[in-house]
C-alpha cells in the first residue's frame, strides 16, 4: 500500500521557516518543484493560526484569554484548541497528572514563560502556584465544544502543541495531494509515505550529550516521534541550570533520573505528550508506564540502572522485527 504511493520520478523539496520559537521544516516528493511554493504558504498559515490559538506568548491568543478570564467564564473553542485540551486531559488523567495542561502559572514560576526570571522561586511562590494547578479543575462540555474557567488557572500547551502542530502540517500536505513527505517541528516528526527511491524516512533518534548510547534509526512511514530531554531547553538562574521540563506534581524542575525519552506513535501529538511524561518519572516507572500505554519508547537514563539505555516492551519488539 506504502509503496503504491512511491513517485520515482518525483523530487524531494526543502521548505520550512521559524515558529514557536524553534524551526520548522517539511520535505516534500514532487513532480512539480514550483508547488512547493503554494504549500509553504499555506503551512505558514497554520501555523499562525495554531499560534494565534496556543501560544502563551501571545497576549491576545486564545489561551491567553482563558487564562486571564475570571471564575466561571465558558469558552466555546475551535476545533484545533479543543482537540489539544481534551487530549492533554486525557494524558493527565492517564499518567495521574504527571502531565497537566494547567501547570501555566508553574511554567511561568520558573521562567520558562514569557516572563525571565532572576532568582529561584521559594517554598511560598511554589506552593502558590501548585494552588493555581489542577487538570481536574477544567470541566469540559463536549457537545457545545466549550470549556470552563475555574478561576486562576493557567493553562499551558508546551508539552503538546509541537507534535500537534506536527500533525496539522501533515494534514496540509496530504490535502494538497502530497501523500509522501516528512514533517519536523523543534526534532518531533511525522513521516508519511516514501521517498523516490522507495525508502521510507529514516531519522536517527535523539542522542543525550551526556548518557553514552547506541545510535538507533527509525524508520517514519506513517510513524511520528517526538523526545524530551533535560539538554532539549533549559536556562540559568544566577548559578543554577534548570531543566526545562516542570513537574506538576511537585512545582519544581524533574530530577528523575531520566535524561530522555523518545517516544514513537501513529500521531505526534500523542508523541510529544507521553514522552514528557516518561521525562518526568522513575526509570523504572517510566517503562511499566510505556509499556501499560503500549507505546514504544527509548529512555537515556543518567544514573546507573541496568544500563543507560532502556526499551519498552513495545520497542523492543520493532526493533527485533
């Protein structure tokens, strides 16, 4: 089926730009090089629109605007905003809130808003902001599409919006009848089809700069994956370096032991999210996580546990295949 999609005498064509705050690029097979310009356009316009929607950085975004709504205030959302919150509350539910898209006033906290920081928050601050926190706060009505604001909650799309915008420009592609191409925002993509020669998409995932590994390629034929590592963003506090991923449940920055987590899943979005959550737990807990959710996952842990580098079940069964 995969294959039947091949176009041997199809050329591979480079696009891509800047958005929420990384790059972003897409490689297309073509016939016709001069497409690609029509296609640029109109991901560019998706992005603008998911940033319009998602971004925290944005005062006037959407999600701006439900963040600084008073108690009680229903939001009817569009489709792409409503489709991010329902899933980022489903992986909350799921993981028990190690992932939580209402950790904004945290994120904020430790600097990795909009706002820089220069010194440490303390226990008090902390302890603030885990107040303002809570993915069970958010009542959602799905028949009228609309959410509801409990009152001095932040939420917060940067353990999703990636992989979910990952998505969306695949769908940009597919709809301009581009059916083999590969996707990449900030090192998560989304590979569909083949390329010319009948390869599929080989990426070699993530390496950690301090946890020696094997290097380990996938192949992304309608496949996506996405990492989070404590090397992927961070910034200094006075003589503190703080990994960028927030743990929710605690207020502070995740030191788990667990250097970063790749995650390989039929959608990016899914991706991006279930690797934060490996990110934010035990090696060990990490896996029976991974492997509970059936997802294939490659964790570099940065203590001594069995090796630094461990598989899920469901990995290790593609790559014994």
């Amino acid at each position: 089926m995969v294959l039947a999609r091949r176009m041997p005498h199809g050329h591979v064509v480079d696009i891509g730009g800047a958005t929420m705050g990384t790059r972003w690029s897409a490689r297309l097979v073509l016939i016709d090089r001069s497409a690609a310009d029509a296609v640029h356009l109109a991901m560019e316009r998706e992005l603008a629109t998911i940033v319009a929607e998602m971004s925290t950085w944005e005062p006037a975004s959407l999600i701006s605007r439900f963040n600084a709504a008073p108690a009680g205030g229903w939001f009817t959302l569009p489709e792409r905003f409503f489709t991010v919150l329902t899933t980022a509350l489903a992986i909350a539910e799921a993981s028990d809130g190690a992932f939580d898209p209402t950790a904004g006033a945290l994120v904020d906290l430790w600097g990795f808003g909009p706002h820089a920081i220069d010194h440490l928050p303390d226990d008090d601050a902390i302890a603030a902001a885990l107040a303002r926190t809570g993915w069970q706060t958010i009542e959602i009505d799905h028949e009228a599409r609309r959410a509801r604001q409990p009152g001095g909650v932040s939420l917060d799309f940067s353990g999703i919006a990636k992989g979910y915008a990952v998505d969306r420009l695949s769908g940009v592609a597919r709809e301009a009848g581009i059916a083999n191409h590969l996707i990449e925002i900030g090192g998560e993509l989304r590979g569909e089809g083949v390329k010319p020669d009948g390869q599929p998409w080989w990426v070699e995932l993530e390496s950690h700069p301090e946890i020696e590994s094997d290097n380990v390629r996938a192949a992304l034929c309608g496949l996506c994956v996405a990492t989070s590592g404590d090397y992927r963003r961070h910034h200094d506090v006075g003589q503190n370096r703080l990994a960028h991923t927030i743990d929710p449940r605690t207020g502070r920055p995740a030191a788990r032991g667990i250097g970063s987590a790749s995650v390989m899943a039929v959608d990016c979005m899914t991706a991006d999210a279930e690797a934060t959550v490996l990110s934010l737990l035990a090696p060990e807990a990490a896996l029976a996580y991974a492997d509970r959710r059936g997802l294939a996952a490659r964790l570099l842990v940065s203590s001594d546990c069995d090796g630094n580098e461990m598989f899920s079940a469901p990995a290790r069964a593609m790559l014994d295949a």
